[in-house]
C-alpha cells in the first residue's frame, strides 16, 4: 500500500513536471516567434536603408557634380562681386538686370551647396541606420539560436519525463 502510494505520488510529481515543461516549451515557441518577426523587421529596414543609400548616393554624386563645375567656373573666370556688376552696368534697366542675374546665381550657389549638406547628412544617417539595423539583425540571429537551443533541451528533457511517467505508469 505505501509502495502504491509513493508510486501514485512520483507519477503526480513527473505528470506537473511534464505539464511545467510543456508550458515552458510553448513560451520558447512563442519567444522565438516574436524574435523571428523581430529579426524580419530588423531585415526589411535594412533592405529599405540600404536602397535609399544607393539613391541617396546617386542624387549626392550628381550634386557633387554639378557643384565642382561651378566652382571651376569660378575659379577659370573669375568671381564677380556686386560692385563690379554695379559699376559695369550702361544704365540703370540693365544695372537692376545684372543685380537680379547676379542675386539668381549666388542663391543658386546657395542651393546646391545647401542640397550637397542635406544628401550627405541623410546618407550619414543612413549609414547610422544600417549599422543600428546590423547589429539588431545580429542580436536577433543570436537570440534566435539561444532560444533554439533553450527550446530542444527543452523538449529533450521533455520526452525524457514523459518516458519515466510511461515507465512509473507500466511498474504500477
């Protein structure tokens, strides 16, 4: 009878010992899943950083472009100021003319050179993104395993506590 009863007594503690494990394999399961969404996310604005870059680099190399013959151009003829278009000018229709030509060109200046800054911060920021994105792809891959490995001891301990229930059940 007391051996009967202390076999009753390990079955009940391998049966809650098997139900502990089969919940803690759910939450592995279910742990990794969010870590695996976590790590497609991670993946897809890395793909969404690294295309814009390429744009971004693109849009930057044409600016750079376009600013370096500018500035050949200043340099081969000269850079006019103010007061000699003003000095230069016939009369006073084609001194206002000269000024409003004069202003275009040096807001022109202004935004190219504004529009090079703008591209090459965005593509710096970019690069910020990318490296922030490695990194969480890399963290996610690793924990990913980590759980993995969490979730086949799991389970392994798992069927080995199934089979001393099956085998306290077949000595009773």
């Amino acid at each position: 009878l007391d051996e009967e009863r202390a076999l009753a007594r390990a079955d009940l503690q391998l049966e809650g010992q098997v139900a502990a494990l089969r919940n803690q394999e759910a939450a592995a399961e279910e742990e990794l899943a969010a870590k695996q969404a976590e790590l497609e996310t991670a993946e897809a604005e890395l793909k969404e950083a690294l295309d814009r870059l390429e744009t971004l680099r693109g849009r930057l190399k044409r600016a750079l472009i376009v600013l370096r013959e500018r500035l050949v151009a200043i340099y081969t003829y000269g850079s006019t100021d103010i007061t000699s278009v003003v000095l230069s000018a016939e009369d006073y229709g084609d001194m206002v003319a000269r000024t409003e030509y004069f202003d275009a060109i040096n807001e022109s200046d202004a935004k190219l050179a504004e529009r090079v800054r703008e591209l090459r911060d965005e593509a710096k920021k970019l690069v910020r993104v990318r490296k922030t994105a490695k990194l969480t792809i890399e963290k996610a891959r690793d924990q990913i395993a980590a759980r993995e490995q969490r979730l086949e001891t799991t389970r392994s301990t798992l069927e080995s506590r199934e089979g001393a229930l099956l085998a306290a059940r077949a000595e009773r």
